[in-house]
C-alpha cells in the first residue's frame, strides 16, 4: 500500500481538491478507500455506506464550495470521506488519532458540518430549513441534501420531499441509491428506484417528477467525472432538482460488495476474522427471543413478526427470516407505520410481535399514543438496548422509559431474568387486552426457576425478599445492582433491605408500597434510564405526601455522547457502592 | 324540508341500501346532507369533510359488505355519513340523540368502527395492518383506507403508501381528494393531485403508479353510480389499488362550497350566524401573538412564521398570511417536516417560530430529540390548547408537558400572564442559544406591569409572594390555582402560603426550592396536564430524601372523552377547595 495518501498528501481542505486532475481524483478515491477500510476495521464503525459513498463526496466537494454551500448528510454515517476531505484526515490516517472524530457529523469538529445526526430520513427537512433560511436573508448558496434510498422511505423524509418539491429556489437532493436499507430496502419506493436503475433513469412514472423535482439519472456513482458533469449541472439551480446515483455499498471491499448487510457496521477487527469460523455465541437475549418466535409461529400462524429496518440489532439474520416466511414483515424505516400496522394486525385478531431499538421507538410517541394505546390494541412491542450507555449522542437509548411510560394504557414490562422474560412475553403475544411493551435486558441473567406470575393482573411487584428500613427497588436489569446494594448495606450497617423488583414501569403497586410505610425510612428506586419522566419519579410522587424518604437512581436528563460508562456511573453515582453511600448518609 | 328521511327511514342498516335504486341512492344523499347539515348547525363539528363524502359512503356501503369488509376512515372526522348508515341514524335525526354518537369513528359504538381514530395520517398504516392479520388468519374480506388529500402528506400515511404498495393481496385506497386540507393543501402531492384532476386521472408520471398501485381516477365524487362501478370493480382485488376520487368538501351548503377553510369545522349555530357581522372578540393570546408575529416580521425578514395545516387554531387567517408573505410558511400536515425545518432555518441564522397545537405536537418526540434538542437549534415553538379539557379522546391536550419536558436541552416555558409570555416569546426569538418551547395559556391574564425578567437565566423561578408552611407552585394557567388556593389557606387556616410562579417547565430551581427547607412544610405543584412525567414529578423527586411533603396536582394517566371538565376538576382534586381541604388533611 505505498500509494497510500500521495495524492491525499496534498489535501488539506476542499479547496485543494479543486486543483486536482481527473486521474488525481481517481486515485485519491483509491487512497480514501484504503484509509477507510484500514482505520473501520481497527476501531469498528460505518463500512459499507463509507465505502459506497467516497466519489460522490469527492465530486461533490470538487463542484461545490462548503461551507458556503451546504452539503447536509442523511444519518450521515457516510460522512467518513467528508470527514477525510475537510480537514479531518489524521483521523483516519493516525492509528493514535483514530477517535478524534466521531462516526457523525458533528458541527464542534468543523464548520463543514451543520448537523449532529444520527437518525435516518432528517436530511430533506433540515435541508429545507436552511433553504428557507438562506432565502429569508437572502443567500445565493446551494443547499445539498444527501439522502440514501433506505433513509428515503422514513416519513419524515417524505414529508421533506413533499415541501422541497414547491420551493422556488436552489435545493439539491442527492439520492445515493444502493438498492440497500441496512438490511434488504422495502416497499413501492424500492421497487420504483429499481426501476429507474434497470431503465437507466428513463421510466414511464417517475416519482420525483411526479412530485415536481427535475430529475438527473447517474447510472455509474463511482464515475467521479460524470458525477461532476451532474454536479455541475445542477449547481445554482434555482429550483428544486433531485440527482439519483446509482452506487455500490461496500465498494472496494470484495467481501461487502457480494453481502452487503453484515458490512454495513462492522466491529473492530471484524474483517480480520473474515476467515475464521463463526464463534458460536452462547444463550443471549437475541437467541431465547428467536427461538421463542420460532416455536411459536410454528405453532399459531398468526404470529407476525415485525421489524423496521434493523433486523440484525436483534439478531435476526438471513436465515431466521427466510424460517419465518409471511410471518415476518420488515416494513423498512418507516417506524412510525410499523406500530400502525402492529396496531391493525391485531385488530385483526392475528398477534404482532414488533422488534424495535429503543432509540428509534422515539419516532413513534404519537403511534403508540394513538394507533395503539387508544384502541388498547394487544400487540407486543419489544424494546432493545434500552439503558444507559457509553454510545454515541444520536443513539441514546435512555429515553424509552420516560417517552413509553406515561402514556396511558400501555402496560411496559422490565423482565430481570430471562424465565421473566420468557414468561411476560409468552403472556403478551397470547393476551387481547392490552398493548404490552418489554424492555429486553442486557445480560442474560437465569432465576434457575421458571417464572409463574399471571401478568394479567397489573402493576403487582414482586417482593423478592421482605427486610425493614431500607427498601431497594431495581428495575429491569437493574435488580442486580439492588441485590449488591441490599450485600452492601448488610456488611457495612447491619441492615436487612428489602428487596423488591417491580416488573411493571408503568404503574405503581400502591398496596405494597404503601405496606413498607410500617417498618421502612427510604425507598430506593433504580432504572436503566433517564430520571426526568422516569419510574423512579412515579415513586417519588407516590410518597410525597408521608414520610418515607426516597431516593432515585437513573441517567440525567442530557445528551452524552460516548461518555465511558464508569464515568457516567460516577457522575449518577450508578454504583452500588455510592447508592449504600448515599443511604448510609441518609438514615445516619 | 318534508322529504328528509323518506329513503333514510327504510335504511337502518348497510344491507338495506343495497335494496335501494339509483334514483333512491340520490335521494338518500339529499337527506343525509340535510341532516349533517341541521345537527352540525346545532352541536357543531365537522362540517365540510361530512358533506364532502356524502356520495363516496353510500358507494362505499353499497358495494362492499360491511363490516365483514373493512372500511378505515383516515382522521374519520368525516364518519357522520358512515355513522348514518350503519345503525346510528337517530344521532342525527333526533336532537336528544345529537350527543349520543362521538365524531369520530368508535368501535365502541359500532362493529363497523375498527378503530378510534382523530389524529390524521394513520389509515393506511391501520389497514395494512388489518390486510396482513387477514392474510395470516386466511381471512378474503376487503379492506379499505379512506384518506384525504390533506392527510396524505403525513409522514405516516406515506410510510404506510410505501408498505402497502408491495402487498400482494387485496387493499384497496381510496383517496378523497377534495383539494384542501384544513387550510389549502401543500407542497409536490397537492400539485399532482391538481394535475390528475386536470387530466382526467392521465398524466406523464403517475405518483400512486409508480409506486406499485393499480391506479383508477373518478372525476365526479358525488356521482354514485360512477362510484359504484369503479368500487365493484376493485373489490375483491388481489393487489393494491388506489381509487382516487374527486369531491367538493362542503357540496351542498353554498357558502362552505365557495369558502372552505372556515367550513371545515364549525362552532355550534355558527351557520345561523352568517350573516351577522363577525363580532369583534376581544384581546387574547391568539391576537396578541399575531401582533406580535406581524410586527416583528416587519422589523426582522429573518422571522419565519411556520405552521403545520392548523393556522385557523392560532387566527392565522388569510389575510394575516397574506401580510406576512415570504416568512409565513404552512408545511401542511407534516408535523415532524416543520421541526426538522425549523431547525434548519435556526442553524442557518433566521428565526423560525413554529406553532403547533398540543396534541398534535405528540407526532414529533424524535424531531424534538435528534433535529432540534440535540442540535441546539435556536427555534421558537408555540404550544397551544395544551391543559386538561372536555375534549374527544382522541385530541387530548394533556400530553405535552411529559412529551416536550423530558428532553435534553429544550427550554420548555409556562407563562402566566400576557406580559411574561410576550418577554418570553420575544427573548426566544432572538436568542441563539437554545431550542425554545413556550405553552400558550388560555385565558388571559394580565398582571398590569412588563415583565423584566432576563429568561436567558434559566430555571429561575419566580417568588411572588414569600411565606411560611406552605408553599403553592402553580403552573402557566395554573397559577392563579395557586393563588386561590393561597386566598383559602389565610381564610380557613390562617396559613400565608409562599406562591411561587415557576415558568420553566423544564427545571429545577434548586437554590429557591432548597431555601424553602427552613420554614416549609408542604409544597404544593399544581399543573395543568399529566402527573406522569410531568413538572410536579421533578419537585418530588428533589424533595424525596428531605422532610419536605410534596403534594402534585395534575390530570391522571388517562384517556378522558369528553369528560366535562367539573367531573375531572372533582376526579383529579383539581379545584381551589379541594386542594386546600388536602393541605390542611397534610399540615393538621
């Protein structure tokens, strides 16, 4: 790899690139390439969509003057060669500078980045904004909106493109079509950019057209000379244009070009082990819950399984698709319709079972208020990785207890140990009275003993063990830590907790709490989740009117963003030891 | 009027339509209107829309086998034709029935309401639903979406478009384009309905084709036999179709024909006053905001009014859109669009103020997030009719303060007077520091002087009157709850409570809530909206490990319909009295 950054070598902004000839263009694609592939595989992160993207951002800076113009990148994980190219470069290059920048844009690491995003299909409409903007003050930039057919079928980037389709002026909408969502892309958008891809742009219905957009067709997005012809074509059109561009994900790596899901985010070193045989993983949550839906789709076809673009975060590959046949839908990002249409399968009287992660179930508070909870509709809805975490700002999953709990009806389950697990979900899929949410755990943790609790009957916490003074109250996968507390408070003071895990977020067990008034001072609640909003305040208020004091434990209401986790575990004093701290200074 | 109900009288059920003639069917649309008409007239409600689909549900009725085949009715504010001919005449006919029947679809009333159904948007995704729990359970009825023109730029709706497309059974869409939505109908879908209506259904690039559908236009909504034809044609249809139709919302009420917006939903009598003159209503927060929007536009082109089809809910009539030209823009229903886009117009250095209506603010928690929150966007939204009411269950204002006021970063304001809301709505509009959301109060209060507050100190409550024992915080339009409820205490208790205002809904004031410790017993939070992660919550939490009692007023967890608001002030202990009775139960 000695060619490595010799063109690049004389990049350090977007203004050099406009010095280039086209072979130098071509071959600092190369180099880019090179850099992504080594540094993605070193630190994990974006491959396929980075890798898919690289002459576009060239030909794109090339055409156009950022920051001036304005390039605005949808979920933006394909902002790695932008990255590259305007002056952030050592990241990429420098092992020792490899987490300088973060996988999004962040408009703190450059004035080329206007946005802080990491959710899907936002582009249109924060590009229209600042349309809008520059027409009000009366600029002359262009505003560029770089859009991916998965992001495409998100309802917020069709409500975008229905009002960019009317504005008067510059707006320029770059579809980077790569016949891919994160896993395959779904629906009537799909199946019409196919069309135009197989008719080289020219079809009898053209949608964009249809809307109002002029349409330009790039059939070869790794062209970066007719990606430029394009560019430059489209630059300081006073109309809203869409350019749609035919690219490959995973571009540059054999292995992702041929299979392009399980590149489209790798972990560290993943391409490392490309030859070794896969690690058989042991029982996790991912694992009980597939092989909970599979029996059970055996068993009663009218089990739906439903997810909204992400399959994989719950492990559902390939294979297990294909085993469920037409009891799965992936209805693509479009979560929004998802909880809609989990809504009406089980008006239907057929049983949907809807996977979500918990940072994307915050594109749904009115579907699940209205769709769902309103008409008590009986579909489970299942939340991943909620809790507190080391991630990324746009990818929180803190928020999920706050956001789902106060919405009435719904009845949100936190299983602490997998029987709970099973059990909960069993008596969800099977039930007609309620829309039940669960919070799958982390860790997989076993009770030893299957779980007979009858979840039918709401809001009954489990009294795990009966002490006095202290009661501790761990939600979800944070029973555990109230067990290390109750140890703790047993060593060092002498106290017997009591110890309670509660099951339901959305509601509070009046009889048992208000039992602990007799013999206990504090009430202790921890959630895996944002306090403001949250369990712990629900037992807060609860008490306020007597004399138990109460202390809540959770995240604060803030966006962190990759924070390690021992340091957020100090900053909410998470750890068992602080909690015994804080109680010890309380009832002293 | 001696004709109406001469068909209506044989017609008690759907099956009975079918025994009818043409000639008939005609005359039974004649009647029905003359009903919506008269009842509208009295109770008011939706009136336009009603009168609109007359037609299309006697089709509709006529051709397929309710409720074995399935009709949706997108927001269903146009049902009371449905509701007339599926067993629920006597609301219409009988004026001691008018209140018997909601104005929304309710499968409470009905088995030919699937479900309960006020937000807009959602019936594609709904019977998507209902299709695939069809097809599992190996059901072959039909399953119909009626949705608006207006409701089709939802976010939602275009997600459910883009799932339905590629379903390969029957589903048939029918698209009631009556060329409006509440306001005017925005953006590239209003223009290619316009231009299929122009052409007959024929046009270069089919919008519904492209994405998949089998596409049929019928040029006269109101032409039943037409209607017939095509809907028996589509029935038992094994792809997806959509079946656009052509109407006149308000046909058949002259004035609702030539001016539609202010017909689309009338107060009670409003149609026996037409022609008085418009009575001059008096100062409130609808006019002192577009006083303030007019003028401030004048004096700063940057500002950028925004709303979202509501703008008869805030006064925004024509002529005040009119007067602010370019910097008002209505990005139709398409709620998360305009928060997106207002971020967009903040980030590029121009002033948006977007106003939304509480409930329908519920569509945008991930906007709110990840567009604005997390971008610190320097965006003013306007909240309004948020609080508790008599309302329709499905258009609760309730939500919002849990919604809006546990995501990082927004500043979500509570004014209780005029004079604080114009400050706080000025300083918003011109600082660039944070995502500003303020709640409009309902009846106007003014305290007489300016307020002088700097609000760019945040979570700094207000002490309006500093005592001992008790301390009220009474919320936005809660404060003078607060006050009343001070009044008691002297009277009965000889008690001179602390009022506090706290205007920031969105923190803690540590420092003023800490200093009560000393001389305080109880705190009171009085807030107009949920309990459940709501304001008071916060301050129960703050005083958890403290001897301080916390009593929280607010509305439950609930889905109230049209509880009259008395029987929820006794429910939630919401009166003066009431209040003062539980302090003096706590204190004594």
């Amino acid at each position: 790899m000695k060619t490595t950054a010799n063109v690049l070598s004389k990049v350090n902004s977007a203004d050099d690139l406009k010095k280039l000839s086209p072979e130098e263009l071509n071959l600092l694609s190369g180099e880019m390439r090179e850099l992504i592939i080594k540094k993605v595989n070193e630190t994990g992160g974006h491959f396929g969509p980075n890798l898919g993207i690289v002459e576009t951002t060239i030909a794109l800076h090339y055409v156009f003057n950022s920051p001036v113009d304005k390039i605005v990148f949808d979920v933006s994980h394909q902002c790695y060669p932008h990255k590259i190219l305007t002056g952030r470069k050592e990241g990429f290059i420098n092992p020792e500078d490899y987490s300088k920048y973060t996988g999004y844009t962040a408009p703190e690491e450059s004035e080329h980045d206007f946005f802080k995003v990491g959710h899907t299909s936002t582009s249109v409409s924060l590009a229209v904004g600042l349309t809008k903007g520059r027409d009000v003050l009366g600029g002359k930039e262009n505003i560029i909106a770089l859009i991916g057919d998965g992001s495409l079928t998100g309802g917020e980037a069709l409500e975008g493109l229905n009002n960019a389709a009317v504005l008067n002026s510059n707006m320029i909408i770059v579809v980077n079509d790569n016949d891919m969502s994160i896993a395959e892309n779904q629906g009537g958008i799909a199946n019409m950019l196919t069309e135009l891809r197989n008719n080289n742009g020219k079809v009898k219905n053209n949608f964009f057209e249809a809307l109002g957009f002029e349409y330009f067709y790039v059939n070869d997005g790794h062209d970066i000379q007719k990606l430029i012809e394009v560019f430059n074509k489209v630059k300081d059109t006073q109309h809203p244009v869409v350019v749609h561009i035919f690219t490959q994900k995973g571009k540059g790596f054999k292995p992702a070009e041929e299979d392009k899901e399980p590149f489209h985010w790798i972990l560290p070193h993943e391409l490392d082990r490309l030859n070794e045989a896969p690690t058989q993983s042991g029982e996790d949550y991912n694992s009980i819950t597939k092989d909970y839906l599979l029996n059970k789709v055996k068993e009663d076809s009218s089990v739906v399984v439903m997810t909204a673009a992400t399959p994989g975060v719950f492990g559902f590959n390939k294979e297990f698709r294909n085993k469920l046949g037409a009891n799965y839908v992936d209805v693509g990002i479009a979560e929004q319709h998802a909880v809609g249409m989990a809504s009406g399968i089980a008006k239907a009287g057929a049983k949907p079972v809807l996977c979500l992660m918990s940072s994307f179930v915050q594109r749904t508070y009115d579907q699940l208020s209205q769709d769902l909870a309103l008409n008590n509709s009986p579909a489970t809805i299942l939340i991943y990785w909620g809790g507190i975490s080391g991630a990324d700002a746009t990818h929180l999953c803190t928020f999920d207890i706050s956001l789902i709990s106060n919405i009435p009806n719904i009845v949100y389950l936190a299983p602490a140990t997998k029987e709970e697990y099973l059990k909960m979900l069993d008596w969800s899929v099977n039930q007609k009275e309620h829309p039940v949410v669960i919070r799958v755990p982390g860790d997989l943790k076993s009770a030893g003993v299957s779980d007979e609790t009858d979840y039918s009957v709401l809001n009954k916490y489990q009294m795990v063990e009966k002490g006095s003074e202290v009661a501790l109250i761990g939600l979800g996968d944070f029973s555990e830590k109230a067990k290390k507390v109750k140890e703790l408070l047993k060593d060092k003071l002498n106290i017997s907790a009591t110890l309670i895990n509660p099951k339901f977020i959305t509601g509070v067990d009046e009889e048992m709490l208000s039992g602990l008034r007799a013999d206990h001072k504090v009430v202790v609640t921890m959630e895996d989740g944002e306090l403001d909003g949250g369990f712990g305040e629900k037992i807060a208020r609860f008490y306020g009117s007597s004399d138990m004091k109460v202390l809540n434990y959770g995240s604060f209401k803030e966006f962190t963003d990759k924070t390690p986790m021992p340091e957020l575990n100090k900053r909410y004093r998470l750890t068992p030891e602080l909690i015994a701290e804080d109680i010890e200074k309380l009832i002293k």
